[in-house]
C-alpha cells in the first residue's frame, strides 16, 4: 500500500500543500477554518509527517547521543534513565553508544561531526580519552561531557565535586573512629582523572584529621567494578595488617569488598567498615546496605539536557562552563550497622 503523503492531503483538503505544511508545523498564519479543515483530512487518511526529512531540511535531526563507557555499570544505566525522559521532553530522540573506553573509538565519535552521525548534540562521558584528548574534536558538534574532565571553554561539563564528596566519605569513616583506611581503586595514569580525585579527597581527610597516609593501603584496580573490589580486598585482608575501613570508589567495589569480607568469616562494618561511591540500587537492597556518596543525578541528567538543547538552539557559539551537581554522605550498615528498634 502506498504511504499517504502531504500532497495526498492537500487533495483531500482542497488547499496546497504549503498550507498542509503550516498547519502541521504549527504555524500561525491559518484561519482556523482552514486548519480545521486540514486536521480531518489528515485523520481521514492517517497521514503522518515525516519528522526525520523535515528535521534535516531544517538542519537538524531531532536525535541527541549518549555515549558511555559501559551499559552494565548500573551508575550509567540509572543516569540514562534520568537523560531520555529529559531529552524526550524537549523534543529529542536518544540514541546510546557504549564505548568500554577504547581511545580510538571515543575519537572517532567525536570527530565524525554532526552531520555524518545524523545527530544534533552529544552529551558525553570519556573513559579512554584523557583533558588534553577532548580538544581535538569537531568543533561544530555541541557537546556536554560528564564525569571528571573539566571544560576547555568550548564545552559544558557537568559533574559533583569528587574530592570535596570522596572526602566526606573519608572523614565518616574517621568520624565512627577508624584510623587504619585503605582506598580501592586509584588509577594514576592521564585517563584516570575520576581516581585520582577521589585519591586526593582520601588524602584529605588524612590531613584534616592529623593521620598519616599508608600509601601501601591505596590500591589501584583497573575499573570499579565487582570482581576488582573483591580481589583488592584480598589483598589486603591477607597482610599482617589489615585496615579496618576502605573507601571504595564505587559501590561495586565495595560490592565486591563485602564478598571477600563475609567470605573470609569477617564482619561488615564491626571488623572492617565500607564505604562505597555512586549510591546505586543495588547497595540499598544487599546486606549489610552500602554506605555511599550519592550523586544528585536527576540535577545531572536534566543540567545535561537543557546545556545541549542551549548549544544546539543557538546560531552562536555558547561559552562553556562548569556545572556543579549536588551530592550527598548516606550512611547505611556497611559503617554504622544495623540500626536498632527503640
């Protein structure tokens, strides 16, 4: 069966096409008889417009991309399930690329521009590419990056203040009175800049609180996940002395670190304390609950979404700037235990 088209309409409705045009658009300049007359031949016939090939004659495609380093990490799946519904609401198609941080890949996403990927933005979180990386990029492609690499004046960046948040997360564990506090997962290398924040907030609460740092009780791990976390931990349940806290830089690791913990006949937070990074869902349902920072990452999301609808809307170039979500210290059983009936 042939598609019905504006033309197809135009006839039925005894007016041009042009007019068809305008009232689908939502143009103003139609009598409303004329309109009125429009809508039924388009309900009688069933036409629908063809968003895609409008959007390109305008320039645009209405499809925005996010593109992530891992769609099982559930710190990512919950930030695209605050992004589509934002993007939706603005009028945007999502589409989502998963890059498991290969440089090479994250290079060509950016550097193929807008118009080969039939795309009108991108909101970004990097893994394999490090600062200097994300200047060389089509600079006609309007950008938002997230996580923790800063804007070079031509992007916007949107994330929370990792070392004032990985600092807090230190400083309860200090707090409930543990003073031997390893750290699971440092990452000294130039695409690291997440890890090494979150180092340096570990380190400060050392100094505010007037400890020394065991540099052998920082241990770095390829990524935040699950099986990283336990073997760490391993690590360093088996030395003569182990710590009796750890400041995982997500919950997955801390995840892992329970494992390993309970494994071993040890108890969670009564021999060692955890604390873990990200508040996903999965650590308010285990046992003992995870202790975490939690991102306010319904602020990211939408921040995300209205600083590229901005880019894409505007004729001019928008400067970049910093964004600064909110975060939050959620204690639960894995520092401060069960809590009790009163």
């Amino acid at each position: 069966m042939r598609e019905t088209t504006l033309r197809d309409v135009a006839e039925l409705a005894g007016v041009s096409p042009r007019t068809v045009s305008n009232v689908v658009n939502g143009y103003a300049r139609v009598t409303d008889a004329t309109r009125a007359k429009v809508e039924r031949a388009i309900a009688q016939l069933g036409y629908r417009p063809n968003v895609l090939a409008r959007n390109l004659a305008n320039g645009r495609s209405g499809q925005i991309v996010v593109v992530v380093p891992y769609l099982d990490t559930p710190y990512f799946a919950e930030l695209l399930q605050a992004i589509i519904p934002a993007a939706r609401s603005a009028g945007y198609n999502v589409l989502v690329d998963q890059t498991d941080g290969d440089p090479a890949h994250e290079s060509a996403l950016l550097g193929r521009g807008t118009r080969q990927l039939l795309l009108d933005g991108m909101i970004f979180s990097p893994l394999g590419l490090s600062q200097d990386d994300l200047s060389v990029r089509d600079p006609a492609l309007p950008l938002v990056v997230l996580g923790e690499r800063r804007s070079d004046g031509t992007f916007d960046h949107v994330g929370i203040d990792d070392v004032a948040a990985s600092t807090e997360a230190v400083g309860h564990l200090i707090e409930i009175g543990r003073r031997r506090i390893a750290a699971i997962g440092d990452q000294p290398y130039p695409t690291g800049e997440a890890a090494q924040l979150r180092t340096r907030g570990f380190r400060a609460a050392h100094a505010t609180a007037g400890l020394a740092v065991d540099e052998s009780l920082v241990i770095g791990t390829a990524r935040f996940n699950r099986a990283d976390g336990a073997t760490a931990m391993a690590a360093l349940l088996d030395r003569d002395d182990p710590p009796d806290a750890v400041f995982c830089y997500s919950d997955l690791v801390a995840s892992g670190a329970i494992h390993t913990i309970l494994g071993r006949g040890l108890r969670v937070p009564e021999d060692v304390a955890i604390i873990g990074y990200d508040d996903i869902e999965d650590g308010r349902y285990g046992r003992p609950t995870i202790s975490t920072i939690s991102p306010d990452k319904a602020a990211i999301a939408r921040t995300a979404v209205e600083r590229l609808v901005l880019r894409m809307g505007s004729a001019d170039p928008v400067p970049g700037i910093e964004v600064r979500a909110a975060h939050r210290l959620v204690p639960r059983q894995s520092t401060i235990g069960a809590s009790r009936p009163r």
